[in-house]
C-alpha cells in the first residue's frame, strides 16, 4: 500500500476540512475536560462547558458531514459512510475509499471540484 489514508481528501482539496473537524472535536474535547475540572473545585461552570462542549462536538461532525462531499455528484460522503457501514469503522472507510459510493468516479482522478 503506497497511497496514503485520505489521499483522495487531499487530492481534491478537502484537507483543510479535514483539519477543521479535527480542530472542532479537540476544542470540544477541551471543554468537556475542563466541565470535568470545575467539577472537581466548585462545579459552578460545569453545565455550560459540557453543554458548550457537547455542542460544538456535534456541531463540528454535523458540519464535517455536510461540507465533505463527492467532487463530481456533490455527495455528502461523511453521511453516506456513516449510515451505511459499521460504527467502528466507516472512517477508515471513508478515508480509503477510491470511489464514490454514490456515483461510481474515481475520487482521487478529480484534481478540483466542479462548479
Ligand atoms: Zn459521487
């Protein structure tokens, strides 16, 4: 195997989001450590950062979902994998895949998206 994980993310000029969803869930990763913190010294602010954590967590998969799509069929991958596959491995999955599950191209052939 000499091609990378996400080469197609990269190949159509989809990494960025890839980085931003990675972003989102480390910031929501950090405030529901830090709930778990004011938990333990006075647990005044506990409610608003899990709520807040809570919330971009799901914000940021529901945006990774939607903005991650098929170059020429504008599929929304994210759903498509993530419906269809198990749990424990439709990310894989979906950072392999050659071709669209949707139409059938060739993913990392596209060098930019359509208009
Ligand atoms: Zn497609």
């Amino acid at each position: 195997m000499s091609r990378g994980v996400s080469s197609w993310i990269i190949a159509t000029g989809q990494a960025w989001k890839l980085y931003g969803a990675v972003a989102g869930f480390t910031a929501s990763l950090g405030l529901l450590t830090a709930a778990c913190f004011s938990l333990a010294s006075s647990g005044r602010f506990f409610m608003a950062l899990a709520a807040c954590g809570l919330f971009l967590g799901c914000a940021t998969f529901v945006w990774f979902a939607a903005v991650l799509r098929c170059p020429s069929c504008r599929a929304k991958l994210v759903w498509t994998m993530a419906s269809s596959r198990p749990h424990s491995s439709w990310i894989i999955d979906l950072a392999a895949l050659d071709r669209c599950p949707a139409c059938n191209r060739e993913l990392d052939r596209i060098s930019r998206p359509q208009p």
